[in-house]
C-alpha cells in the first residue's frame, strides 16, 4: 500500500474550509459542546446484599481437628470440641458502617496506647485485637450475646430452635435500636482473655431483658445454663463471679407474680481481645478524655437496629425475625 504525502497548502485548505464550515451548523456544535462539557454520571450503586448473605460466611475454615491455641492467636476455646457436641449461642448481629469502623478502631488505638506504653516490653501481647476485621482484613460482624456459650446433643438441636422461636414469639418484641454508653475492659469466665466491650444503653421497652428472658427460658427447657442470672457478667456469652443486675417490678406470666432480673448493664458488644489483664488503673477507659470525647462525638451517635435474632448451631446459622406490627394483629385476629 502507498501512502500518499498531502502539502501543507492543501492541510491549509482543510482548516479553512473547516473554519468555514463549523460556523454553518452552531445548533449540532452546541450540542456536543455541551457534551464535552457535562460531567459524566456516576455508576449506580450496587444493589445490597440480601439478609441471608452474611450466614454463609459467619463461619471461619476450621485449620485442625483438635484445638490448637497457636492458629488463633494463642486463644483457647470456652468450650472444647468434641465430636457429636453442637456449639451454640444466641445473639444480636451488628455489621458496622465503615465510619462506625473507623470510629471504633480509633478507640482500639488509643487503648492501645496506654496499654503499650505502660509495658513496652511485652509489646503485642498486651495490644487490643480488633474483632472488626478477619486475619486475612474482611470485615466481621460485632455481636450481642443472649446465651452463654452452649452445648447441644445432636437430638436437642431442632427442640431447642423450636422452643427459642416460640419464647421469642411470646415476648412480641418487635424492631428496635441499640446506642452505646460506655467503654470498658471485662474478662470472660476461665479469665483466659479480656474485651474491651462496648457498653448498651438500655431500650425504651426494655427489648434486651425481654430478649434475654426469651432465650434463657429455652434454654432451661433443655437444662442448659442461663446466661446473666446467677451473678455477674462477662464478655463472650459467660458469666463471671461478681454481682450484677437488680430485680424489676414483678410481672404477671400465666398469671403468677415473676421478678425479672434487669441485666441491662451486663448487655455490651466487644470490639478487641487481649490474652493479658489490663493493668488496674487501665481497666476503665473512661478515665481517658480521649475516649469520652469520641464517645461523645460519634460513638454515642450511632444506633443498631436490631431486626433478628441469630442463633449458630454447629456451623448452621438462623435467622429468626422479631415480631412485626402485622404479626401482632394477625395473632389476635387467629387467637
């Protein structure tokens, strides 16, 4: 193929004849100047991800058959595995924003701080882990238990879902919204790890307590222990040997005088882990003006709006809604 060389006159020639051109048709060159002009539109946002979504990753990949501290960070489980046993627990699920993240991790960090600071040496080992992201930096859900750590025979598993849904539905709580109050550091039962936690302001009907009498009484139903009933708190669904929560005004079920215990200061959802005990004059945050001024600023501002109760059986977790308006309505109309 011969490729043909033009002049410079002739090159010319087109920008003129162009100039001339362009001037002959200004509607077509507004329009495209406009065009050129006007900002391209952004992407639409992706569509959320269903409810159920989450439930199949709640689990992580399990490394060893038998339980080794040294593939989690030097943790130990509550409850050992064994075959045949279905670890459970019932909670509340939270999965943060990522300025709640932000947020919270500045929290960690300036717990941090101190806590490296006072003991220099021993560095890492008395660093607050986060509980906001996975090893591998995917973000996890924060929770609220409502049952201690427990133990399932495989033949209790569908009773116990079944008596839980019933309970749940008897307390007629329905959608609620959770704030924060507090920041403090508690231990869990063995007292082989500590949490900084997050402490729950309680809900204007009380949701948490009617909750927690929820799951406790299904659990009871299978002789398993209650969580929060016989003394005090402690991170992770576990009690602990203080004394906590104060009886409420008795309430009439079947009609019989009930004295409820109010734990809602044992709520609380942990947001780090230490294998080290804090210091006594560390073991209160709130002692730091940092922290109050974040708690202030933003932590107190935000609110979870709890939906559905989870409940993880084994590796199998489900979702059980809370009782709608609707629901109540169609339970009065059926009886």
């Amino acid at each position: 193929m011969v490729l043909v060389d033009y002049s410079d006159s002739e090159a010319e020639e087109d920008q003129k004849e162009t100039v001339r051109i362009n001037p002959a048709n200004p509607v077509k060159s507004s329009i495209s100047e406009r065009k050129r002009k006007t900002p391209p539109e952004p992407a639409a946002d992706l569509p959320p991800l269903p409810a159920g979504f989450h439930n199949l990753y709640s689990t992580a990949t399990r490394a060893s058959t038998q339980d080794d501290p040294s593939l989690h960070g030097g943790r130990k489980r509550s409850v050992p595995h064994v075959e045949g046993n279905w670890p459970t627990h019932v909670y509340l699920e939270w999965h943060p924003s990522q300025p709640e993240s932000n947020s919270i991790t500045n929290l960690i960090k300036i717990v941090n701080v101190r806590q490296t600071s006072k003991h220099s040496s021993e560095g890492a080992e008395n660093a607050a882990h986060s509980l906001l992201q996975s090893d591998l930096s995917a973000a996890l859900p924060l929770h609220i238990s409502l049952s201690r750590s427990l133990v399932l025979q495989t033949p209790q598993r569908d009773p116990f879902l079944t008596t839980l849904t019933s309970h749940l539905r008897s307390s007629a709580v329905r959608p609620f919204r959770v704030a924060f109050t507090s920041l403090k550091w508690v231990p869990n039962f063995e007292r082989t790890r500590w949490f900084l936690v997050l402490g729950v302001q309680k809900p204007e009907r009380d949701e948490l307590n009617r909750l927690l009498k929820a799951s406790n009484d299904a659990a009871a139903t299978l002789g398993l222990p209650p969580l929060y009933t016989n003394g005090g708190f402690a991170a992770g669904g576990d009690r602990d040997d203080g004394s906590v929560g104060k009886f409420q005004k008795p309430t009439q079920i079947r009609g019989r005088q009930v004295e409820q215990r109010d734990c809602s200061d044992a709520f609380h959802i942990s947001i780090a882990w230490s294998l080290e005990a804090p210091e006594e004059e560390l073991r209160d945050p709130m002692t730091q003006g940092e922290v109050v001024a974040i708690l202030e600023r933003e932590t107190s501002k935000m609110q979870v709006l709890v939906e559905v109760v989870k409940v993880k059986i084994g590796n199998a977790v489900h979702s059980l809604s809370l009782a709608t308006r609707n629901d109540a309505k169609e339970r009065g109309i059926l009886g």
